[in-house]
C-alpha cells in the first residue's frame, strides 16, 4: 500500500511540475505572438474600413443615377401632361408628337431601364456586403431594412419594363386621325399615372440610399473605434490570461510542496 501510494504521490508531482512547464511555456507563447495577433486583427479591420468605405462610394454613385434617373422621369411626366395638353386642343400635332415620342421619349425610356437594371445588380453586391458584415462578431452594424435597395430597384425597373413598348404604340397612335384621340388620351393619362407611381417608388428608393448610407458610415465607425482600441483589448487579454497563468503555477507549486510532505511522510 505505501508503494502504490508514493507512486499515486509521484505521478501527482510529476503532473504538477507538467503542469508549470506548460503554463510557464503559455505564458511565453501568450507574450510572443500577442504583436501578430495585433498585426492581423488589425489589417483585419483595415480590409474591413477599406470595404465599407468602398461600399459608401458604390451608394453614392448609385444615389446619383437614381437622381437623374427621377430627373428625367419628371421631365418624362411634364411632357407627358403637355402632350396630352396639346391633344385636346388640336389634332394638328398628332404628327409632332408621333416624331417626339418615337425617336426621343422611347429611347429616353429604353435608356433609363438600363440603368436601373444597371444600378440594381450593384445595390444586390451592396445588399450582400453589409448582409455579411452585420452578421460578423463585434462589428455592430445596425443592417435591417424594411426594403432592401436591390429589391426596390427591381420593382422600379419591373414598372419601367413596359414604358418603352407603351410610348412604341403612343407613337403609332399618333399617326391616326383625329377621330382615335379620344382613345389616344385615355393611354397618355395611364402613361401620366405610370409615371406618377414611378416617381413615388423612385423617391423611396433615394430614401433607401440614404439609409445604406448611414449604415456603411456607422459600421465604419463602429471597426475604426474597434481597431482603436484592439492593441489595448489584446494587451489587457494577454494580461488577464498571464495572470491566470501564473495562478495556476502558484496552485501546482503549493501541490508540489504537498506531494514533498506526503512522500516524507509514506
């Protein structure tokens, strides 16, 4: 019994001393590599600002188009009301009208669609961005709109799908007598409220590009703060743990002075 005892004793001492080693190595290796883990979480956070910073830019030029997209929309809808204007005064400019819609509003119209489908494949890669980000640890971004701005520009371009092939057979329209312009200002006043609608969806997604806005600024906010303050929060980690550490050792050294006693004592 005192044999296998003195062995329980030993391997308890052996153990203990195992268990110093390593912490004291932890230690060590908790000191060591503290600078590149500063270094990566850094250039981490870095790359981060630098995305978010690039998706503020992105935001900015999509809020642009959408600007002069709403501007010639609202040109769009002025001429529409004047040309349904002119059509109940004269039939005389039936032909005018046939020219200006056929060659200029058309295209204009083609030429908007595409860019807003333009703008709404780069608002998916936005969406996706801060969709991701706002799912990694500490970042903080507050992402969670009631519309995403992709989805908003989608809806816009689906109500815009059909403008050009509408002003197509306005056109027509136009180069019949003057006895079809009753039926030819029925369709203008559905272009005018097709318009009308557009404006109102474009004018939400203007607000959505400012509210992306703000979420880019404050999630670039949030990793600046964070990356201002990770050499401290590591240091402080390392610190922490270095003293749990050296508690450990103070508990396996106090087990090591017990292990001696008992050894005497078997």
């Amino acid at each position: 019994m005192n044999l296998i005892k003195r062995i329980l004793i030993t391997f308890w001492l052996v153990l203990s001393l195992a268990g110093i080693i390593a912490s004291l190595y932890g230690i060590i290796q908790i000191w060591r590599i503290r600078p590149a883990v500063t270094s990566n979480i850094n250039e981490l956070l870095t790359d981060g600002i630098n995305v978010l910073g690039s998706t503020d830019e992105a935001i900015q030029i999509i809020n642009q188009a959408l600007t002069n997209v709403a501007s010639s929309l609202n040109d769009l809808e002025s001429s529409t009301v004047l040309i349904k204007e002119s059509i109940n005064n004269t039939a005389s400019m039936s032909t005018t009208f046939e020219v200006l819609l056929k060659e200029d509003f058309t295209v204009m119209a083609e030429n908007t669609l595409i860019a807003i489908r333009s703008s709404e494949k780069s608002a998916t890669v936005i969406d996706a961005t801060l969709e991701a980000l706002s799912k990694v640890p500490f970042f903080g971004i507050p992402y969670d709109p009631e519309t995403s701005l992709s989805y908003a520009l989608g809806e816009i371009a689906n109500e815009m799908e059909d403008m050009p092939q509408i002003l197509a057979e306005l056109s027509s329209s136009m180069d019949s007598t003057a006895t079809n312009l009753v039926s030819l200002e029925s369709q203008i006043t559905d272009v005018e409220d097709n318009l009308s609608d557009m404006q109102g969806t474009m004018d939400d997604a203007l607000e959505l590009t400012k509210e992306y806005r703000t979420y880019a600024k404050d999630a670039k906010s949030n990793l600046e703060n964070l990356q201002n303050n990770a050499s401290q929060w590591i240091t402080n980690l390392s610190i922490a743990l270095t003293i749990f550490c050296m508690i450990l050792v103070s508990s396996l050294v106090g087990a090591i002075f017990q292990a001696r006693i008992l050894l005497k004592q078997s």
